[in-house]
C-alpha cells in the first residue's frame, strides 16, 4: 500500500499535483489518502477555497486516524509518503506513531522554486527579532515551531526516505538512518508527464497570482501582520495590465492561485480574462508570449521548462513592508536572469523584457527542480524503486 498522508484540505489541485491517477495505474499497490486536515490544522482549512476532492478519507480526530492506522499497518509491503509539518502536538504524536510502526516513510522538504536558499542562508539580524517579537501570533508560532522540531530530533526513524529535487540535500532535521532519493518537484514531475500532450494554444501574456493580498494567503496562515492597502495593490496590477497590452499589443490573462481557483477576485478588472482551469498554468503557459510573476510560486517552473520569458515585478508596498517576499523575487531574478520591475513606477516601453537566458533556466532547472541523472525517469518509478526494496 501506498499511504499519502497530507496535512491540509486535500483538494482537486493537490490530485493533480502529485499525479494521484497516475500513481494508482503504475505504482501496482493500492493508493490511500489521508486528509488529515481537521486535526493538526482545521483552523487553516477556511483558506482554502475549493472543494475536497472525492474519494479520500477524511478524520476528524487523532484517536480516529491511529485507530484506523494501527488495523492498515497490517498490510506488510506498506510505504507512507508523509506530508505533514512538525508544528503541532498531534502531528507529532503522528509522527511518533509511524516511527514505532517501523514503516518505509518518504519525506520531502524542497519547496521547487528558488526561495530554498532564502531558508538555508536565513541569518539572525536586529530587525528579524523585532519582527517576530512584535507580532505575537508569529512569535507564538515561531517557538512552538522549535520546540516540536526539537523532539523530534529525538525520534529515530529505521528507514525514512528524504525526497530532494535539484542539488541541495534539503532537509531541516537529518537523522542518522535518513536515505536520501533524487525527485523531481511536483511542478516538473506534471511537465514531465504532459510536455508531450498538445498544449492549448494561449499566444497570451499569462499572469500567475499569488493567494494574497484578496484572500486568505500564507502569510496569515503563519502570523505574518504586512499592511497592504489592497485597493492600491490591485490597482497597479491591473495598470500594468493595460500597459502591457498597449505596449506589446498583446492580450494579458490572469491565472488565479490553486486556492482561489473558481472564485472571483472583484478587485481585477473585468477587462481582463481569469482562466480557472485546474491546470491553467501547464496548459496555458507552455504557448505563452511571457509571463508576469510577482511571488515565487512553483508554476514558474512551467515558464522555465518552456523557455518563456519572466517579468517579475514588485510595488512599493512590498519593497516597503514585504522583505521576504522581495528577497524571493530578487531571488528569482538573479537565478534567471529575468526582469524585475517596480510597477509602482511609470512603464514606457518594452525594455522592461528580457530575452531568455537558456543557461540560466537549464541551471535553474538542475539547481532546484530535478537532476540530470533522473532525465529519463518518472517520479512514479522512483515510488515504485521503494515500495519494492
């Protein structure tokens, strides 16, 4: 059996992103889902918009999961790919009860996008402190976070896999036993799986937004308090909307976060199509003119695959209140020798494009996405290569 256990509301996009239907053809084990949700975070669950996908098993209680875990353990050939954070007591108390089963448990810990450096490089400065100390819902959450980190530590799992895509070994806890397995990111995997399928042919600019400052976004989730004046906010995006599509004559569309999907934001101009396809930024991407990014988000992986142009672009309001966010941007753009732009400011002409930098992408891709010597490999057969060890 192969056991996915995930820690929020298990939507249509997260059966997507990790390939559920292909898994359950290839893998020759059953499939299992585990939304366990309303355990270790039902407070979070509101954020997410979208229905939960049908035909996974939803608990609503720690003792229920263990009950029903305890009687599936039964199954011999049993493999967990285990999705859960360590930031709650009960995720931890799920933890410790799939250590003592001395199961095969696969983690992951690569974001794929490049803003992994920005957690491996994190250094403590004056104003970090006074960030975190001033907001109390983020200092509660950033010492209750280390403190569960710490015990788990102390857990000794016999055979936990540490799934890691790119070059960096990304893994916040390495215990002893800890095997450590070449993958590609789930963004890449879905490439991989279509980049031969014929693509619907976008010949568009395609914005891919971010989940915030409109709806609930992880900022929040995690405590961050950032003012952002959101009427401002959409007013400047929907600016360089008209600009682009004066400048370039070019029609702009506006692919919504996978939490959004089929929601509407009324911030946008109407102007200005919203594609709420399930998988809009793989389908539309790939025959795009270029594409406009202002978080790092994981379907930028579709634009670097494809060779699309990126414009990364900011406003002062994140210049001003959203370090993290600027850091990622500014991230990105060295990483791929992409533009990055302040569209607070006036925009003239078509200079603020720059051409694709293939060296750049290819190294982006092998840096944080995959790596040469799983070319040819599927991430179901990587499933496959341990469930039958």
């Amino acid at each position: 059996m192969f056991l996915i256990l995930h820690p929020y509301k298990f939507t249509e996009f997260n059966q997507a992103l990790y390939d559920v239907d292909l898994l359950k053809k290839k893998l020759g084990s059953k499939v299992e889902i585990h939304d366990l949700s309303e355990i270790v975070n039902k407070e979070w669950n509101s954020a997410f918009l979208q229905k939960r996908q049908k035909g996974i098993k939803i608990f609503t209680s720690l003792n229920e999961w263990i009950s029903y875990y305890k009687n599936l353990r039964k199954n011999k050939n049993f493999v967990i790919f285990n999705l859960l954070d360590v930031d709650t007591l009960k995720s931890l108390i799920i933890h410790y009860t799939i250590m003592k089963s001395d199961v095969k448990t696969l983690k992951s810990y690569t974001p794929g996008v490049s803003h992994t450096e920005t957690y491996l490089k994190w250094k403590i400065s004056k104003s970090k402190i006074k960030n975190i100390f001033f907001q109390p819902k983020k200092l509660f959450f950033f010492i209750k976070k280390k403190f569960f980190h710490f015990l788990f530590k102390c857990m000794r799992f016999k055979k936990n896999y540490i799934l890691y895509s790119g070059k960096k070994k990304v893994n916040p806890f390495h215990l002893k036993n800890d095997i450590y397995v070449k993958f590609h990111s789930f963004e890449y995997s879905k490439y991989l799986t279509n980049k031969n399928k014929k693509q619907k042919a976008s010949n568009k600019v395609i914005f891919l937004d971010s989940a915030g400052p409109y709806f609930v976004d992880d900022y929040k989730l995690f405590g961050y308090n950032i003012k952002i004046d959101k009427k401002k906010w959409y007013n400047e995006l929907n600016k360089l909307f008209n600009d682009i599509e004066r400048i370039f004559n070019y029609k702009v569309c506006i692919i919504p976060h996978p939490k959004n999907k089929g929601f509407t934001n009324p911030l946008y101009n109407k102007k200005f199509k919203v594609i709420h396809d399930q998988d809009a930024a793989l389908n539309y991407v790939s025959n795009s003119k270029f594409v406009i990014v202002n978080s790092a988000t994981t379907a930028i992986t579709h634009a670097v695959s494809n060779y699309r142009k990126i414009l990364l672009v900011v406003n002062n309001q994140v210049i001003k209140n959203d370090k993290k966010r600027l850091m990622e941007l500014r991230l990105l753009a060295k990483n791929l020798s992409s533009s990055l732009i302040n569209i607070s400011e006036e925009i003239r002409n078509k200079n603020i494009l720059k051409s694709v930098n293939k060296r750049a992408y290819e190294n982006y891709k092998y840096k944080f996405l995959t790596s040469k010597s799983i070319t040819n490999k599927m991430n179901y057969q990587i499933f496959k290569d341990i469930i039958n060890k």
